[in-house]
C-alpha cells in the first residue's frame, strides 16, 4: 500500500482511455479549430459562396483534408519531443535556415491576427456602430486581457463555448434558407476552378490551413501533461490525438462549408455581390430577417476573440521558439512574442483603406507562407535524430508531400492569375 501511495505522489498521471477520458482529452484541436473559423475565413468563405454558389465547397473538402494530415503530424512532434514546431526548428536546422522561416512564420501570425482583430471589430461597429480603429483597440484589449489573466486550462474552455456558440448561430442562419444539397454533394466533391477565383480559392486555403496553427497545435498538444517516459502512455496519446484533431477539423469543415451555403443560397442566388462583411450582413435583414442580421454579428465578434487569443498565443510560441523556449506567459520572449502579433497587427488596421480586401489579403499571406513551414515540418518529423522511433512512415512522408506540392502548384496558379 505504501508503495502505491508512493507511487501515486511522485510520477504524473498515466491516462485511463475510457470514453469520458477520451472526452476530457478533447480540447487542442479545438483551439485549432477556432483558428480557421475566424473573421479572415468569413471574408474568404463569404465571396466564394456569393461569387460562385457551391462551386468552391471543394476547395473546403480539400484544404480539410490536408489540414487533418498536417495537425496529426505536427502534434505527433509535440507528443514525441515535447518541443514546438519553432523549438524543434531552431534546435535541428542551422540559424540560416531556421531565422527565415520562422521570420516568415511569425509575419503570418501578424498577418492572422490582423484579420481576427479586424473581424471583431467590424462585428463591433455592426451590433454598436463603434467606428472600426476604436473597435479595434476595443479587441486588442479584450483579448490581452484574456491571454494574461486566465490559465491555458480556463482559455480552452472559453474557446470550447466560442467555437459552440458559433456552430450553433450558422445552425440557425441554415435553417432560414434553402440549400440545393445536390449541388452542394457535388461541390464538396469536383474540383473546379472558374475564371477569376484564383485570389478565392487561395484565400480559402489560407484561411483553412493557417500556418500559426501548425506552430500552436504542437505547442498546445503538450498541455496533457502525461508521464512521457513511459511509452504505452505516449502510443495512447498519439492515437486519441487523432479523435481529438479528427472531430475538431470536421467540426471547423462543417462550419466553414455552413458559411459558404448561407452565401451561395442567398447572396449569389439573389446576384448579389459581397464587398465587405457590413454589407453582408445589412443584406441578410431583408432577406431573412434581422435576427439572422444579428445572429451573423454576434458570432462573427466571438470569432473575431477567440481566433484572436489563439494567433497571440502562436505569435508567443513562434517567437520563443527563435531563443529554444517553451511558451510560457512568464517567460518575457512569449510575452513579447504576443504583443508583436497583436499589436503589430492594429497597426496595419489603422493604415487599410479596404476592410474587406485587407482579409482577403491577409488570407492570401497565409497561404503564400503555408509551403515553407509544411516542408519544415515535414523534415522535423521525418527526421529520426529528432522523432526517434516515432519518425514518419513512408506513406505518410508521401501524403505530406502531396500536401505541400499541392499548396505550392496552387499558391504559382495565384500568382500566375496575379501577374
């Protein structure tokens, strides 16, 4: 008996996967989640369906799948390190090569924050008519405020609710339309890229699979603090992982491809053109009332916050990284690293002329960047000097690369329609 007590003190706890276990370990991928339901995702979201009806559910299908891939992998280098994406890069790579990347990767996650903050802000002036650079800095301090006053265990349960709240106001808005769900089935399914949807398309893809997120996944993962010496417990761990990254991104394409049928249904059914959110949802009150109009604002300013907290948080754990520095909101790198994303990114507010074109942009950014942290990513976990035995399969290297050829051909045809 005093040997069991013993044991009981002084090693973690080992898991016990039964279903309410597997439930308590539900959460990581959520924040994920969050992260690509946000305003920038709106903007994307909302043009693809006004401007080409059910045509780009694909584009959500596939950006989906590969998201599923990618997250599961890059947690995988959490579970089997204990490092981050942006630990593991400084720790493997020479500085010449890991300082860039993770240059670039930090100018994403200023790019995200950007559209999160910009999002809860025009949410702001839809429900109160605050004008959009005081809203701004209205969200700009909510949201600090969350991040340095709430542990990560009480953040993740705030972004649970965010993440309900909006699934359930898109629930609502779908019930008040009418979706042609045979042309939805076949979405989902064709490819097909219309003349002129090339800055959409990549928009999409930017604001599905978000660079940041690959960083904050990794980081996050390691918040189950399970005893990591013992490896059935690390097998346990990497397979209820997958239930946990699997549920929530099928969470998030069942919201996003939600957004794409409001708009499909309404505005490119009625022929009209989306320019900027505001007019989206002044147009959503004569169509389907003003309840829907408000139900609209309402979720797009707990996407705007939640998203926001989660693109602080992946600026901290990128910039710690750079010192080989877990995130931690005690250390002064993280710290730092949360206020440059952030407030960097109320600073570029204060200079967009165009709200709407400025997350269309900002979705852009994310995608150009994607290919450069997916074959970092790759070559971490395909690394056995870094993963160990839990290094990538062949198969999977193959998938990964499949992944990043795919992200790379779309980002050329971009700049190809661009240039």
């Amino acid at each position: 008996m005093f040997k069991l007590i013993k044991n009981l003190l002084h090693h973690k706890r080992k898991p016990v996967f039964g279903a309410l276990e597997i439930l308590k370990y539900i959460g990581p991928g959520l924040l994920v989640t969050v992260g690509f339901v946000d305003p920038g995702n709106w903007a994307a979201n909302l043009a693809a369906g006004a401007d080409y009806g059910y045509t780009l559910l694909w584009m959500v299908t596939l950006s989906t799948i590969m998201l599923i891939i990618l997250q599961h992998n890059v947690a995988h280098l959490g579970i089997a390190t204990g490092l981050c994406l942006s630990e593991a890069a400084t720790l493997h790579l020479p500085r010449r090569a890991s300082v860039p990347v993770l240059m670039s990767a930090m100018a994403a996650s200023v790019s995200t924050s950007l559209a999160e903050i910009l999002g809860g802000a025009i949410a702001l002036g839809m429900l109160f008519d605050i004008p959009l650079k005081i809203g701004a800095v209205i969200i700009l301090i909510t949201i600090v405020a969350l991040i340095f006053t709430h542990s990560y265990t009480r953040l993740e349960k705030w972004i649970i609710g965010f993440v309900s709240i909006i699934g359930l106001s898109f629930v609502y808005e779908l019930s008040l339309v009418t979706i042609d769900w045979g042309q939805a089935a076949v979405g989902w399914v064709k490819p097909s890229i219309p003349e002129g949807s090339m800055l959409v398309i990549m928009s999409v893809l930017g604001a599905v699979v978000m660079p940041h997120n690959l960083f904050l996944h990794s980081e996050i993962i390691q918040s189950r603090q399970w005893n990591h010496e013992d490896e059935a417990v690390i097998k346990k761990q990497l397979k209820y992982e997958f239930l946990d990254t699997f549920f929530s991104m099928i969470v998030g394409w069942a919201i996003n491809s939600a957004m794409i049928l409001m708009a499909a249904a309404t505005f490119f059914q009625h022929k009209i053109p989306v320019a900027e959110l505001q007019q989206a949802q002044q147009m959503l009150a004569p169509l389907l009332g003003w309840s829907a109009s408000n139900i609209f604002a309402i979720a797009l300013l707990f996407a705007g916050v939640a998203s926001s907290i989660t693109s602080g948080m992946a600026g901290g754990s990128i910039f710690s990284g750079f010192f080989s520095e877990p995130f931690d909101l005690n250390d002064n790198h993280s710290r730092l690293g949360v206020f440059i994303s952030l407030i960097l990114a109320v600073v570029i507010i204060f200079m967009i002329s165009n709200p709407f074109k400025g997350l269309l942009i900002s979705q852009m950014i994310l995608s150009i960047q994607l290919p450069f942290t997916i074959f970092l990513q790759i070559y971490l976990t395909s690394s056995r000097k870094v993963m160990g035995k839990y290094a990538n399969s062949k198969w999977l290297n193959f998938m990964l690369l499949l992944v990043g050829i795919v992200v790379t051909y779309l980002n050329i045809r971009l700049l190809m329609s661009i240039f």
